[in-house]
C-alpha cells in the first residue's frame, strides 16, 4: 500500500491543484503512506477534525496536517474539481467540542469525516477507502486532488 500511494502521490502532482469546496473531505499522509488523516472543510482555511486525544476541533491546514509526513492536503473532487456539501460541514461544526474515544482502528478520523457524511457517527467506516466510497455516494467524489495551498 504505501508504494501504491507514493506512486499515486507522484502522479497526483501532475495533475490540476483544487480549492476545497464548504464540506469537501481532505485527508493527507500521516505515515509514508501506512496511515492517513480526515476531516471536513468548512471554510475560510477552516478544517474539522478529530485528534488522536479524541477531541474534535477546528484546525488550519498546517495543524491538520501537523505531527504526520504530509506535504499535500488530497480534496474531494468530481471529474477533477473539488466538490462539497454544506449539510456536511454542518454537521462537522456541531460536533466541535466533543470528544470520542479515540482509537486508531475502532474510533478514528475517518470514521468521524464518514459521519459527517451521513449523520451516523456510530458508524464502522473506520478505513480511508472506505470514507473515499462515502464519498462517492454523498459527494459524487471520483477523484481525488492537492489543495493548492502553500503548507510550507
């Protein structure tokens, strides 16, 4: 899996950057490719998220990014430009300020980006191919792109 995602990585930087729509998903690279990071864009360089302390907040790119090997945030896109759902970056924002029994593999990120999704945070969409499927039933997301934005 990680050489499929370097791979995917080096093949992604050639193509069209994108702007994250209010309710986009992003996710990025937290471990060469062994473990990645979710969360819903609600605007103005805003994202949602949920921590590995089982908070979740409101964080800037460079915090979402933050404590993992990232050097790009991937967007949910449709036929390459970016795509989003306000109801989703709702339910994001009413959540901020709980906390969740943070587990790596049980209660993770991408369970809660799949529940922002759905409006069932008591999901076991616990994996990031499955929040990429969410995504393509609830976003009509089929690609996914950089954010341009400068992390650095």
């Amino acid at each position: 899996m990680p050489i499929y995602n370097t791979v995917e990585s080096i093949i992604d930087g050639c193509r069209n950057r994108v702007v994250p729509e209010i309710g986009s998903v992003l996710y990025c690279d937290l471990a060469f490719g062994y473990m990645d990071h979710s969360g819903i864009y609600i605007g103005d360089n805003k994202i949602v998220h949920l921590t590995r302390y089982g908070k979740i907040q409101v964080t800037t790119p460079k915090g979402f990014i933050n404590g993992g090997t990232a050097i790009h945030i991937y967007v949910s896109c449709r036929n390459g430009i970016s795509t989003g759902s306000y109801v989703s970056a709702e339910r994001a924002i009413s959540m901020v300020g709980a906390s969740r029994r943070y587990h790596v593999l049980l209660d993770n990120c991408h369970q809660f980006t799949c529940g922002c999704l759905t409006g069932n945070f008591d999901n076991t969409d616990n994996y990031l191919w499955v929040l990429k499927k969410r995504s393509g039933e609830h976003l009509r997301a089929n690609t996914w792109r950089y954010w341009n934005i400068d992390l650095f």
